[in-house]
C-alpha cells in the first residue's frame, strides 16, 4: 500500500458495517471504468484509467496538461483523488508531475506528503518568489507538491493575477503534468477563477452525498467561468452486501 494512500486513509474513520472503495468509477461521456483494484504496491488500477483518458482525450484538440481536481462540497474526497491520481500518473508513465494545493480554505497536501508549508502558491504568485525554491519533492518518483503557502486573505483573486498564466507557462516546460487541488466549488468561488486557466477538470461526487442537483450545478457554473470539464469521478461507493455473501459469492463485478 503506497505511503499516500496510508496517509490519506489516516484521516478517516475505520467504518466495519460497509466496504468503502476510495475511487469507484470514472466516467467520460458515459463511459465508465470498472471498479477499483489496488495492486500491492498500492497503485489503483482505476487511476491508472484515468491517467489513460489524460493521455488519450477523446477528442484531441490540444495536449492535456493541467487539471484541476474540485468538488462541490468539502469532504468528499477531491485531495484523495488529487494526491493519487497524481502518484499514479509519476509511476505509471513515468513522468514529471507537480501536484498544487490550490485549495487556500482549508490546504492538506502538506500533511499528506509530509512537507513544509513555510513557503509555497501563494508566496510564487502573490511575492513573485523565485517558482524552483518552493517546489518540494516527495518520496515518490518524479511527483513533486507546490504547497499552499500563507492563507490569502482573499484567495479568489490569487488565481486573476496575471502572473497565473506565467506560472503555468513555466510549469508546463518542466513538468509533464500539473494537477492542482481545488476549493469546493459549492462552498467558494476560487475555482472559477482558475476553471479558465486550466486545459481539463476532473469533478468528484461522493455516492450518496453529492447531490445530482449540486453536482449538475458546480458543472454547469465551471463551464460558464470557462472551464472543460474531463470526466466526473464517483467516490467512496458503498457495498451494503453482509461480508459473509461476499466471501461466499465472491467480488462483484
């Protein structure tokens, strides 16, 4: 089991009555994913779906780069998708990818990969503090976190500076990917600030808390900030099956 995902899972209760996947189904245009398998070294075989729609868009019109990871409400696990995707697209393509904690309202990727917040996003955009001194590597291969940095006071107008779009520009020549941790778009408006900047967005909904009605809006209100929205990932699907079905018919498919 990979040191995120044991980092992550920390932070939950133990629940015994059902069985919590973290990642349930991906879907893109209708297309769903099957559900998710962690192999031993932790990496989810349903992530590395996702990596492939990334990689692969259905319609390819530009290179997908950066992606912004948001809910529509707070817990329901935007960072834990955020934070895997991200481990799973540095071990399984190999590439250079910069997770972002753009979430200013309540950061948590320091936590998780176990850094520094003493200097991070807002210090590059906000201070225009040299981008390399605040970028930290993680203990997994070619993933690095841009932490949060200080709370703005207003943390929507962060993501309006002009010097967004030069980061971004810079980040692209040196990471394959940039993934960024975004606000709740119910809950705070920084996301539609920063919808219009990024080429892709990933939409997390958590099975039976994620309204449809606030899930059809947060979509709808990304696209109008300007947003292109990728896919939409159903988190922490719950299986009510008593566990001694389960072992008796087997995993579902």
């Amino acid at each position: 089991m990979s040191r995120t995902f044991d980092a992550l899972r920390k932070a939950e209760a133990a629940k015994d009555k059902v069985v919590e996947s973290p990642l349930s189904t991906f879907s893109v245009d209708g297309h769903k994913a099957p559900k998710i398998q962690w192999d031993t070294n932790g990496s989810a075989v349903e992530y590395e779906s996702v990596a492939v729609w990334l990689t692969n868009p259905v319609n390819r019109g530009q290179r997908l780069q950066t992606v912004m990871v948001v809910s529509s409400h707070s817990g329901t696990g935007s960072t834990t998708t955020a934070a895997l995707l991200a481990e799973t697209l540095a071990k399984v393509k190999k590439r250079r990818v910069l997770i972002i904690d753009s979430n200013f309202r309540t950061p948590s990727l320091n936590m998780v990969f176990q850094v520094k917040n003493n200097g991070g996003f807002t210090e590059v955009v906000s201070d225009s503090l040299p981008l390399d001194a605040h970028i930290q590597p993680t203990t997994r291969e070619n993933l690095f976190v841009l932490t949060s940095g200080r709370i703005a006071n207003f943390p929507a107008e962060v993501f309006e500076s002009d010097l967004i779009d030069q980061l971004i520009a810079q980040l692209k020549e040196k990471f394959d990917f940039i993934i960024f941790d975004a606000a709740p778009v119910g809950e705070f408006p920084d996301a539609f600030a920063l919808a219009p900047k990024v080429d892709s967005i990933i939409m997390v909904a958590q099975s039976e808390k994620t309204s449809i009605e606030d899930a059809q809006r947060a979509k709808l209100n990304l696209e109008r900030a300007g947003g292109r929205i990728l896919g939409v990932v159903l988190n922490r699907q719950v299986d009510y099956t008593p566990s001694f079905l389960r072992r008796f018919f087997g995993p579902a498919n």
